[in-house]
C-alpha cells in the first residue's frame, strides 16, 4: 500500500489501539534517523482524501465497465453478521454468534438468486474472513482464514472484476469499494459513520451517487435484489443521461 516514489517505510508492531501510547525505545529510534534530515514535513494524513487512485497503492486496477463479465461479490465477515440485531446481541454475550453464521449463508444465497432471475448472465462470489460456511458451486468462494499481503493483492483482483461489491459497514469495505465498479453498503446504528468506510473512485457527485448506496442492514432482500439489478442494468442509460454535457 505504499506508492513506487516513496523512498522508505518505518513500520512499527503498534496496534490501533495503542497508537497514542509512548514508547520510549520508538521515540529513540525515530530521534535516531530524523537526524539524517535537514527539513522534515508532518503529513496531515487525511483519511478520505478526495482526489487519488487507489492503484497507486494496492498495484491492482480499478473495474472497467467495458468488461462484458457481470460479477456480484459479497464482502463476508464474521464478527458483524447479516442477521437480526437483536438475535446477533444475544449469541454474542453468550459468545455463540457463530450459530448465525448459516442465516448470514443462506440470506446470501437467497439474495443472489434474486438477482440472477433477474441478471441471468451474471456471477457471483463472496470474498473475506472466515469460512466456516460452505456455498454452493455456482457462487465463487473466495473467503480465507487471515491475510498476507499476497491473499490481499489476489482478493484486490476479486473486487476489480466485480461490477457490484455488497456488504456490511466496516473497514471491509474499503478495499472493494476502491476497485469494484459499484458499491451497495448496509448500515446498521453506524449511521453516524456514514461513508467513512468508502473509498470514492468517482468525482462526479451524479454518477458517485448512483456508483455508491447507502442502505439500512435491514433492508429486506427483494428490496436489495431490486436496487442491485437497477445499478446493474441501468449504468450505462443513467451514464450517458446524467453526464451528457461531460461527453
């Protein structure tokens, strides 16, 4: 995730949580080195700028809508599930949550079937943590165990060839959103998180409002299949509508 023009990367075994502790032996080592330098800038380190390309970080590049191959991947994970909140709070404090992990496989498979009745020509698959789930042949299983660097190029890959990317809000999302074509994002209470879990790839407000949606986790399927296959079949027709003074 670093560009090719950066000249050296410090990295440190530092948790998130733990990033505004001090380290004394880090502190020294970082004194160490600076005294290389004559000038050193601190960046700002925004969190969502508004202008970059994310294949400047990842190597991997971003959908091409031109691509004849319809693919629909869902981002899975296991700690944050699909299902009935209530019914997650309570296997959760119990520390059985992984009981609804079958509901989270099956509404899956119910929603993309949904859509292939309606995208016949379509595949789909499901790419991210966990897999102690099984899915039938026709859905491409992508999912791991943990990652490494070489997975997370390879699942990178997965989401640019995917036209659609869907899945719970989180930071699972941030690496889809930045290579698939569009991105359908469920929310739950973390509505006051909006969009922190996108990467926008499109400066366009029109066609960013139709590449990215936001909707409440509750959102029944046939509601979801619907939206989804709108976004899928209308690109192109809302495309040359809303940007005809752009081409």
């Amino acid at each position: 995730m670093v560009p090719d023009e950066v000249a050296e990367v410090w990295t440190v075994p530092i948790s998130l949580k733990n990033g505004q502790n001090y380290y004394p032996s880090f502190a020294e080592f970082v004194e160490e080195e600076t005294k290389r330098f004559d000038e050193i800038y601190v960046s700002e380190a925004h969190s969502h700028p508004s202008q970059f390309d994310i294949t400047r970080f990842t190597r991997v590049p971003k959908h091409k809508f031109d691509e004849p191959e319809t693919r629909i991947t869902f981002i899975w994970r296991e700690d944050r599930l699909l299902v009935n909140r209530g019914l997650f709070r309570v296997l959760k404090k119990l520390n059985q949550r992984e009981r609804a992990l079958p509901l989270q496989n099956l509404k899956i498979q119910q929603l993309f079937e949904k859509i292939r009745l309606q995208v016949p020509e379509a595949k789909f698959a499901v790419a991210g943590l966990g897999t102690k789930t099984q899915f039938p042949a026709w859905i491409e299983d992508y999912r791991v165990d943990s990652f490494n660097e070489k997975i997370e190029k390879e699942i990178c890959s997965v989401y640019s060839q995917s036209r659609l990317v869907i899945g719970l809000h989180g930071s699972n999302m941030l690496l889809p959103s930045a290579h698939a074509g569009m991105t359908i994002d469920l929310i739950d209470e973390r509505w006051g998180n909006f969009a922190q879990d996108i990467l926008y790839q499109e400066r366009d407000p029109r066609m960013a409002s139709f590449r990215y949606r936001f909707l409440p986790y509750q959102t029944s399927n046939d509601t979801l299949a619907f939206i989804a296959t709108v976004m899928l079949l209308n690109w192109s027709k809302f495309k040359s509508q809303m940007t005809a003074d752009v081409i």
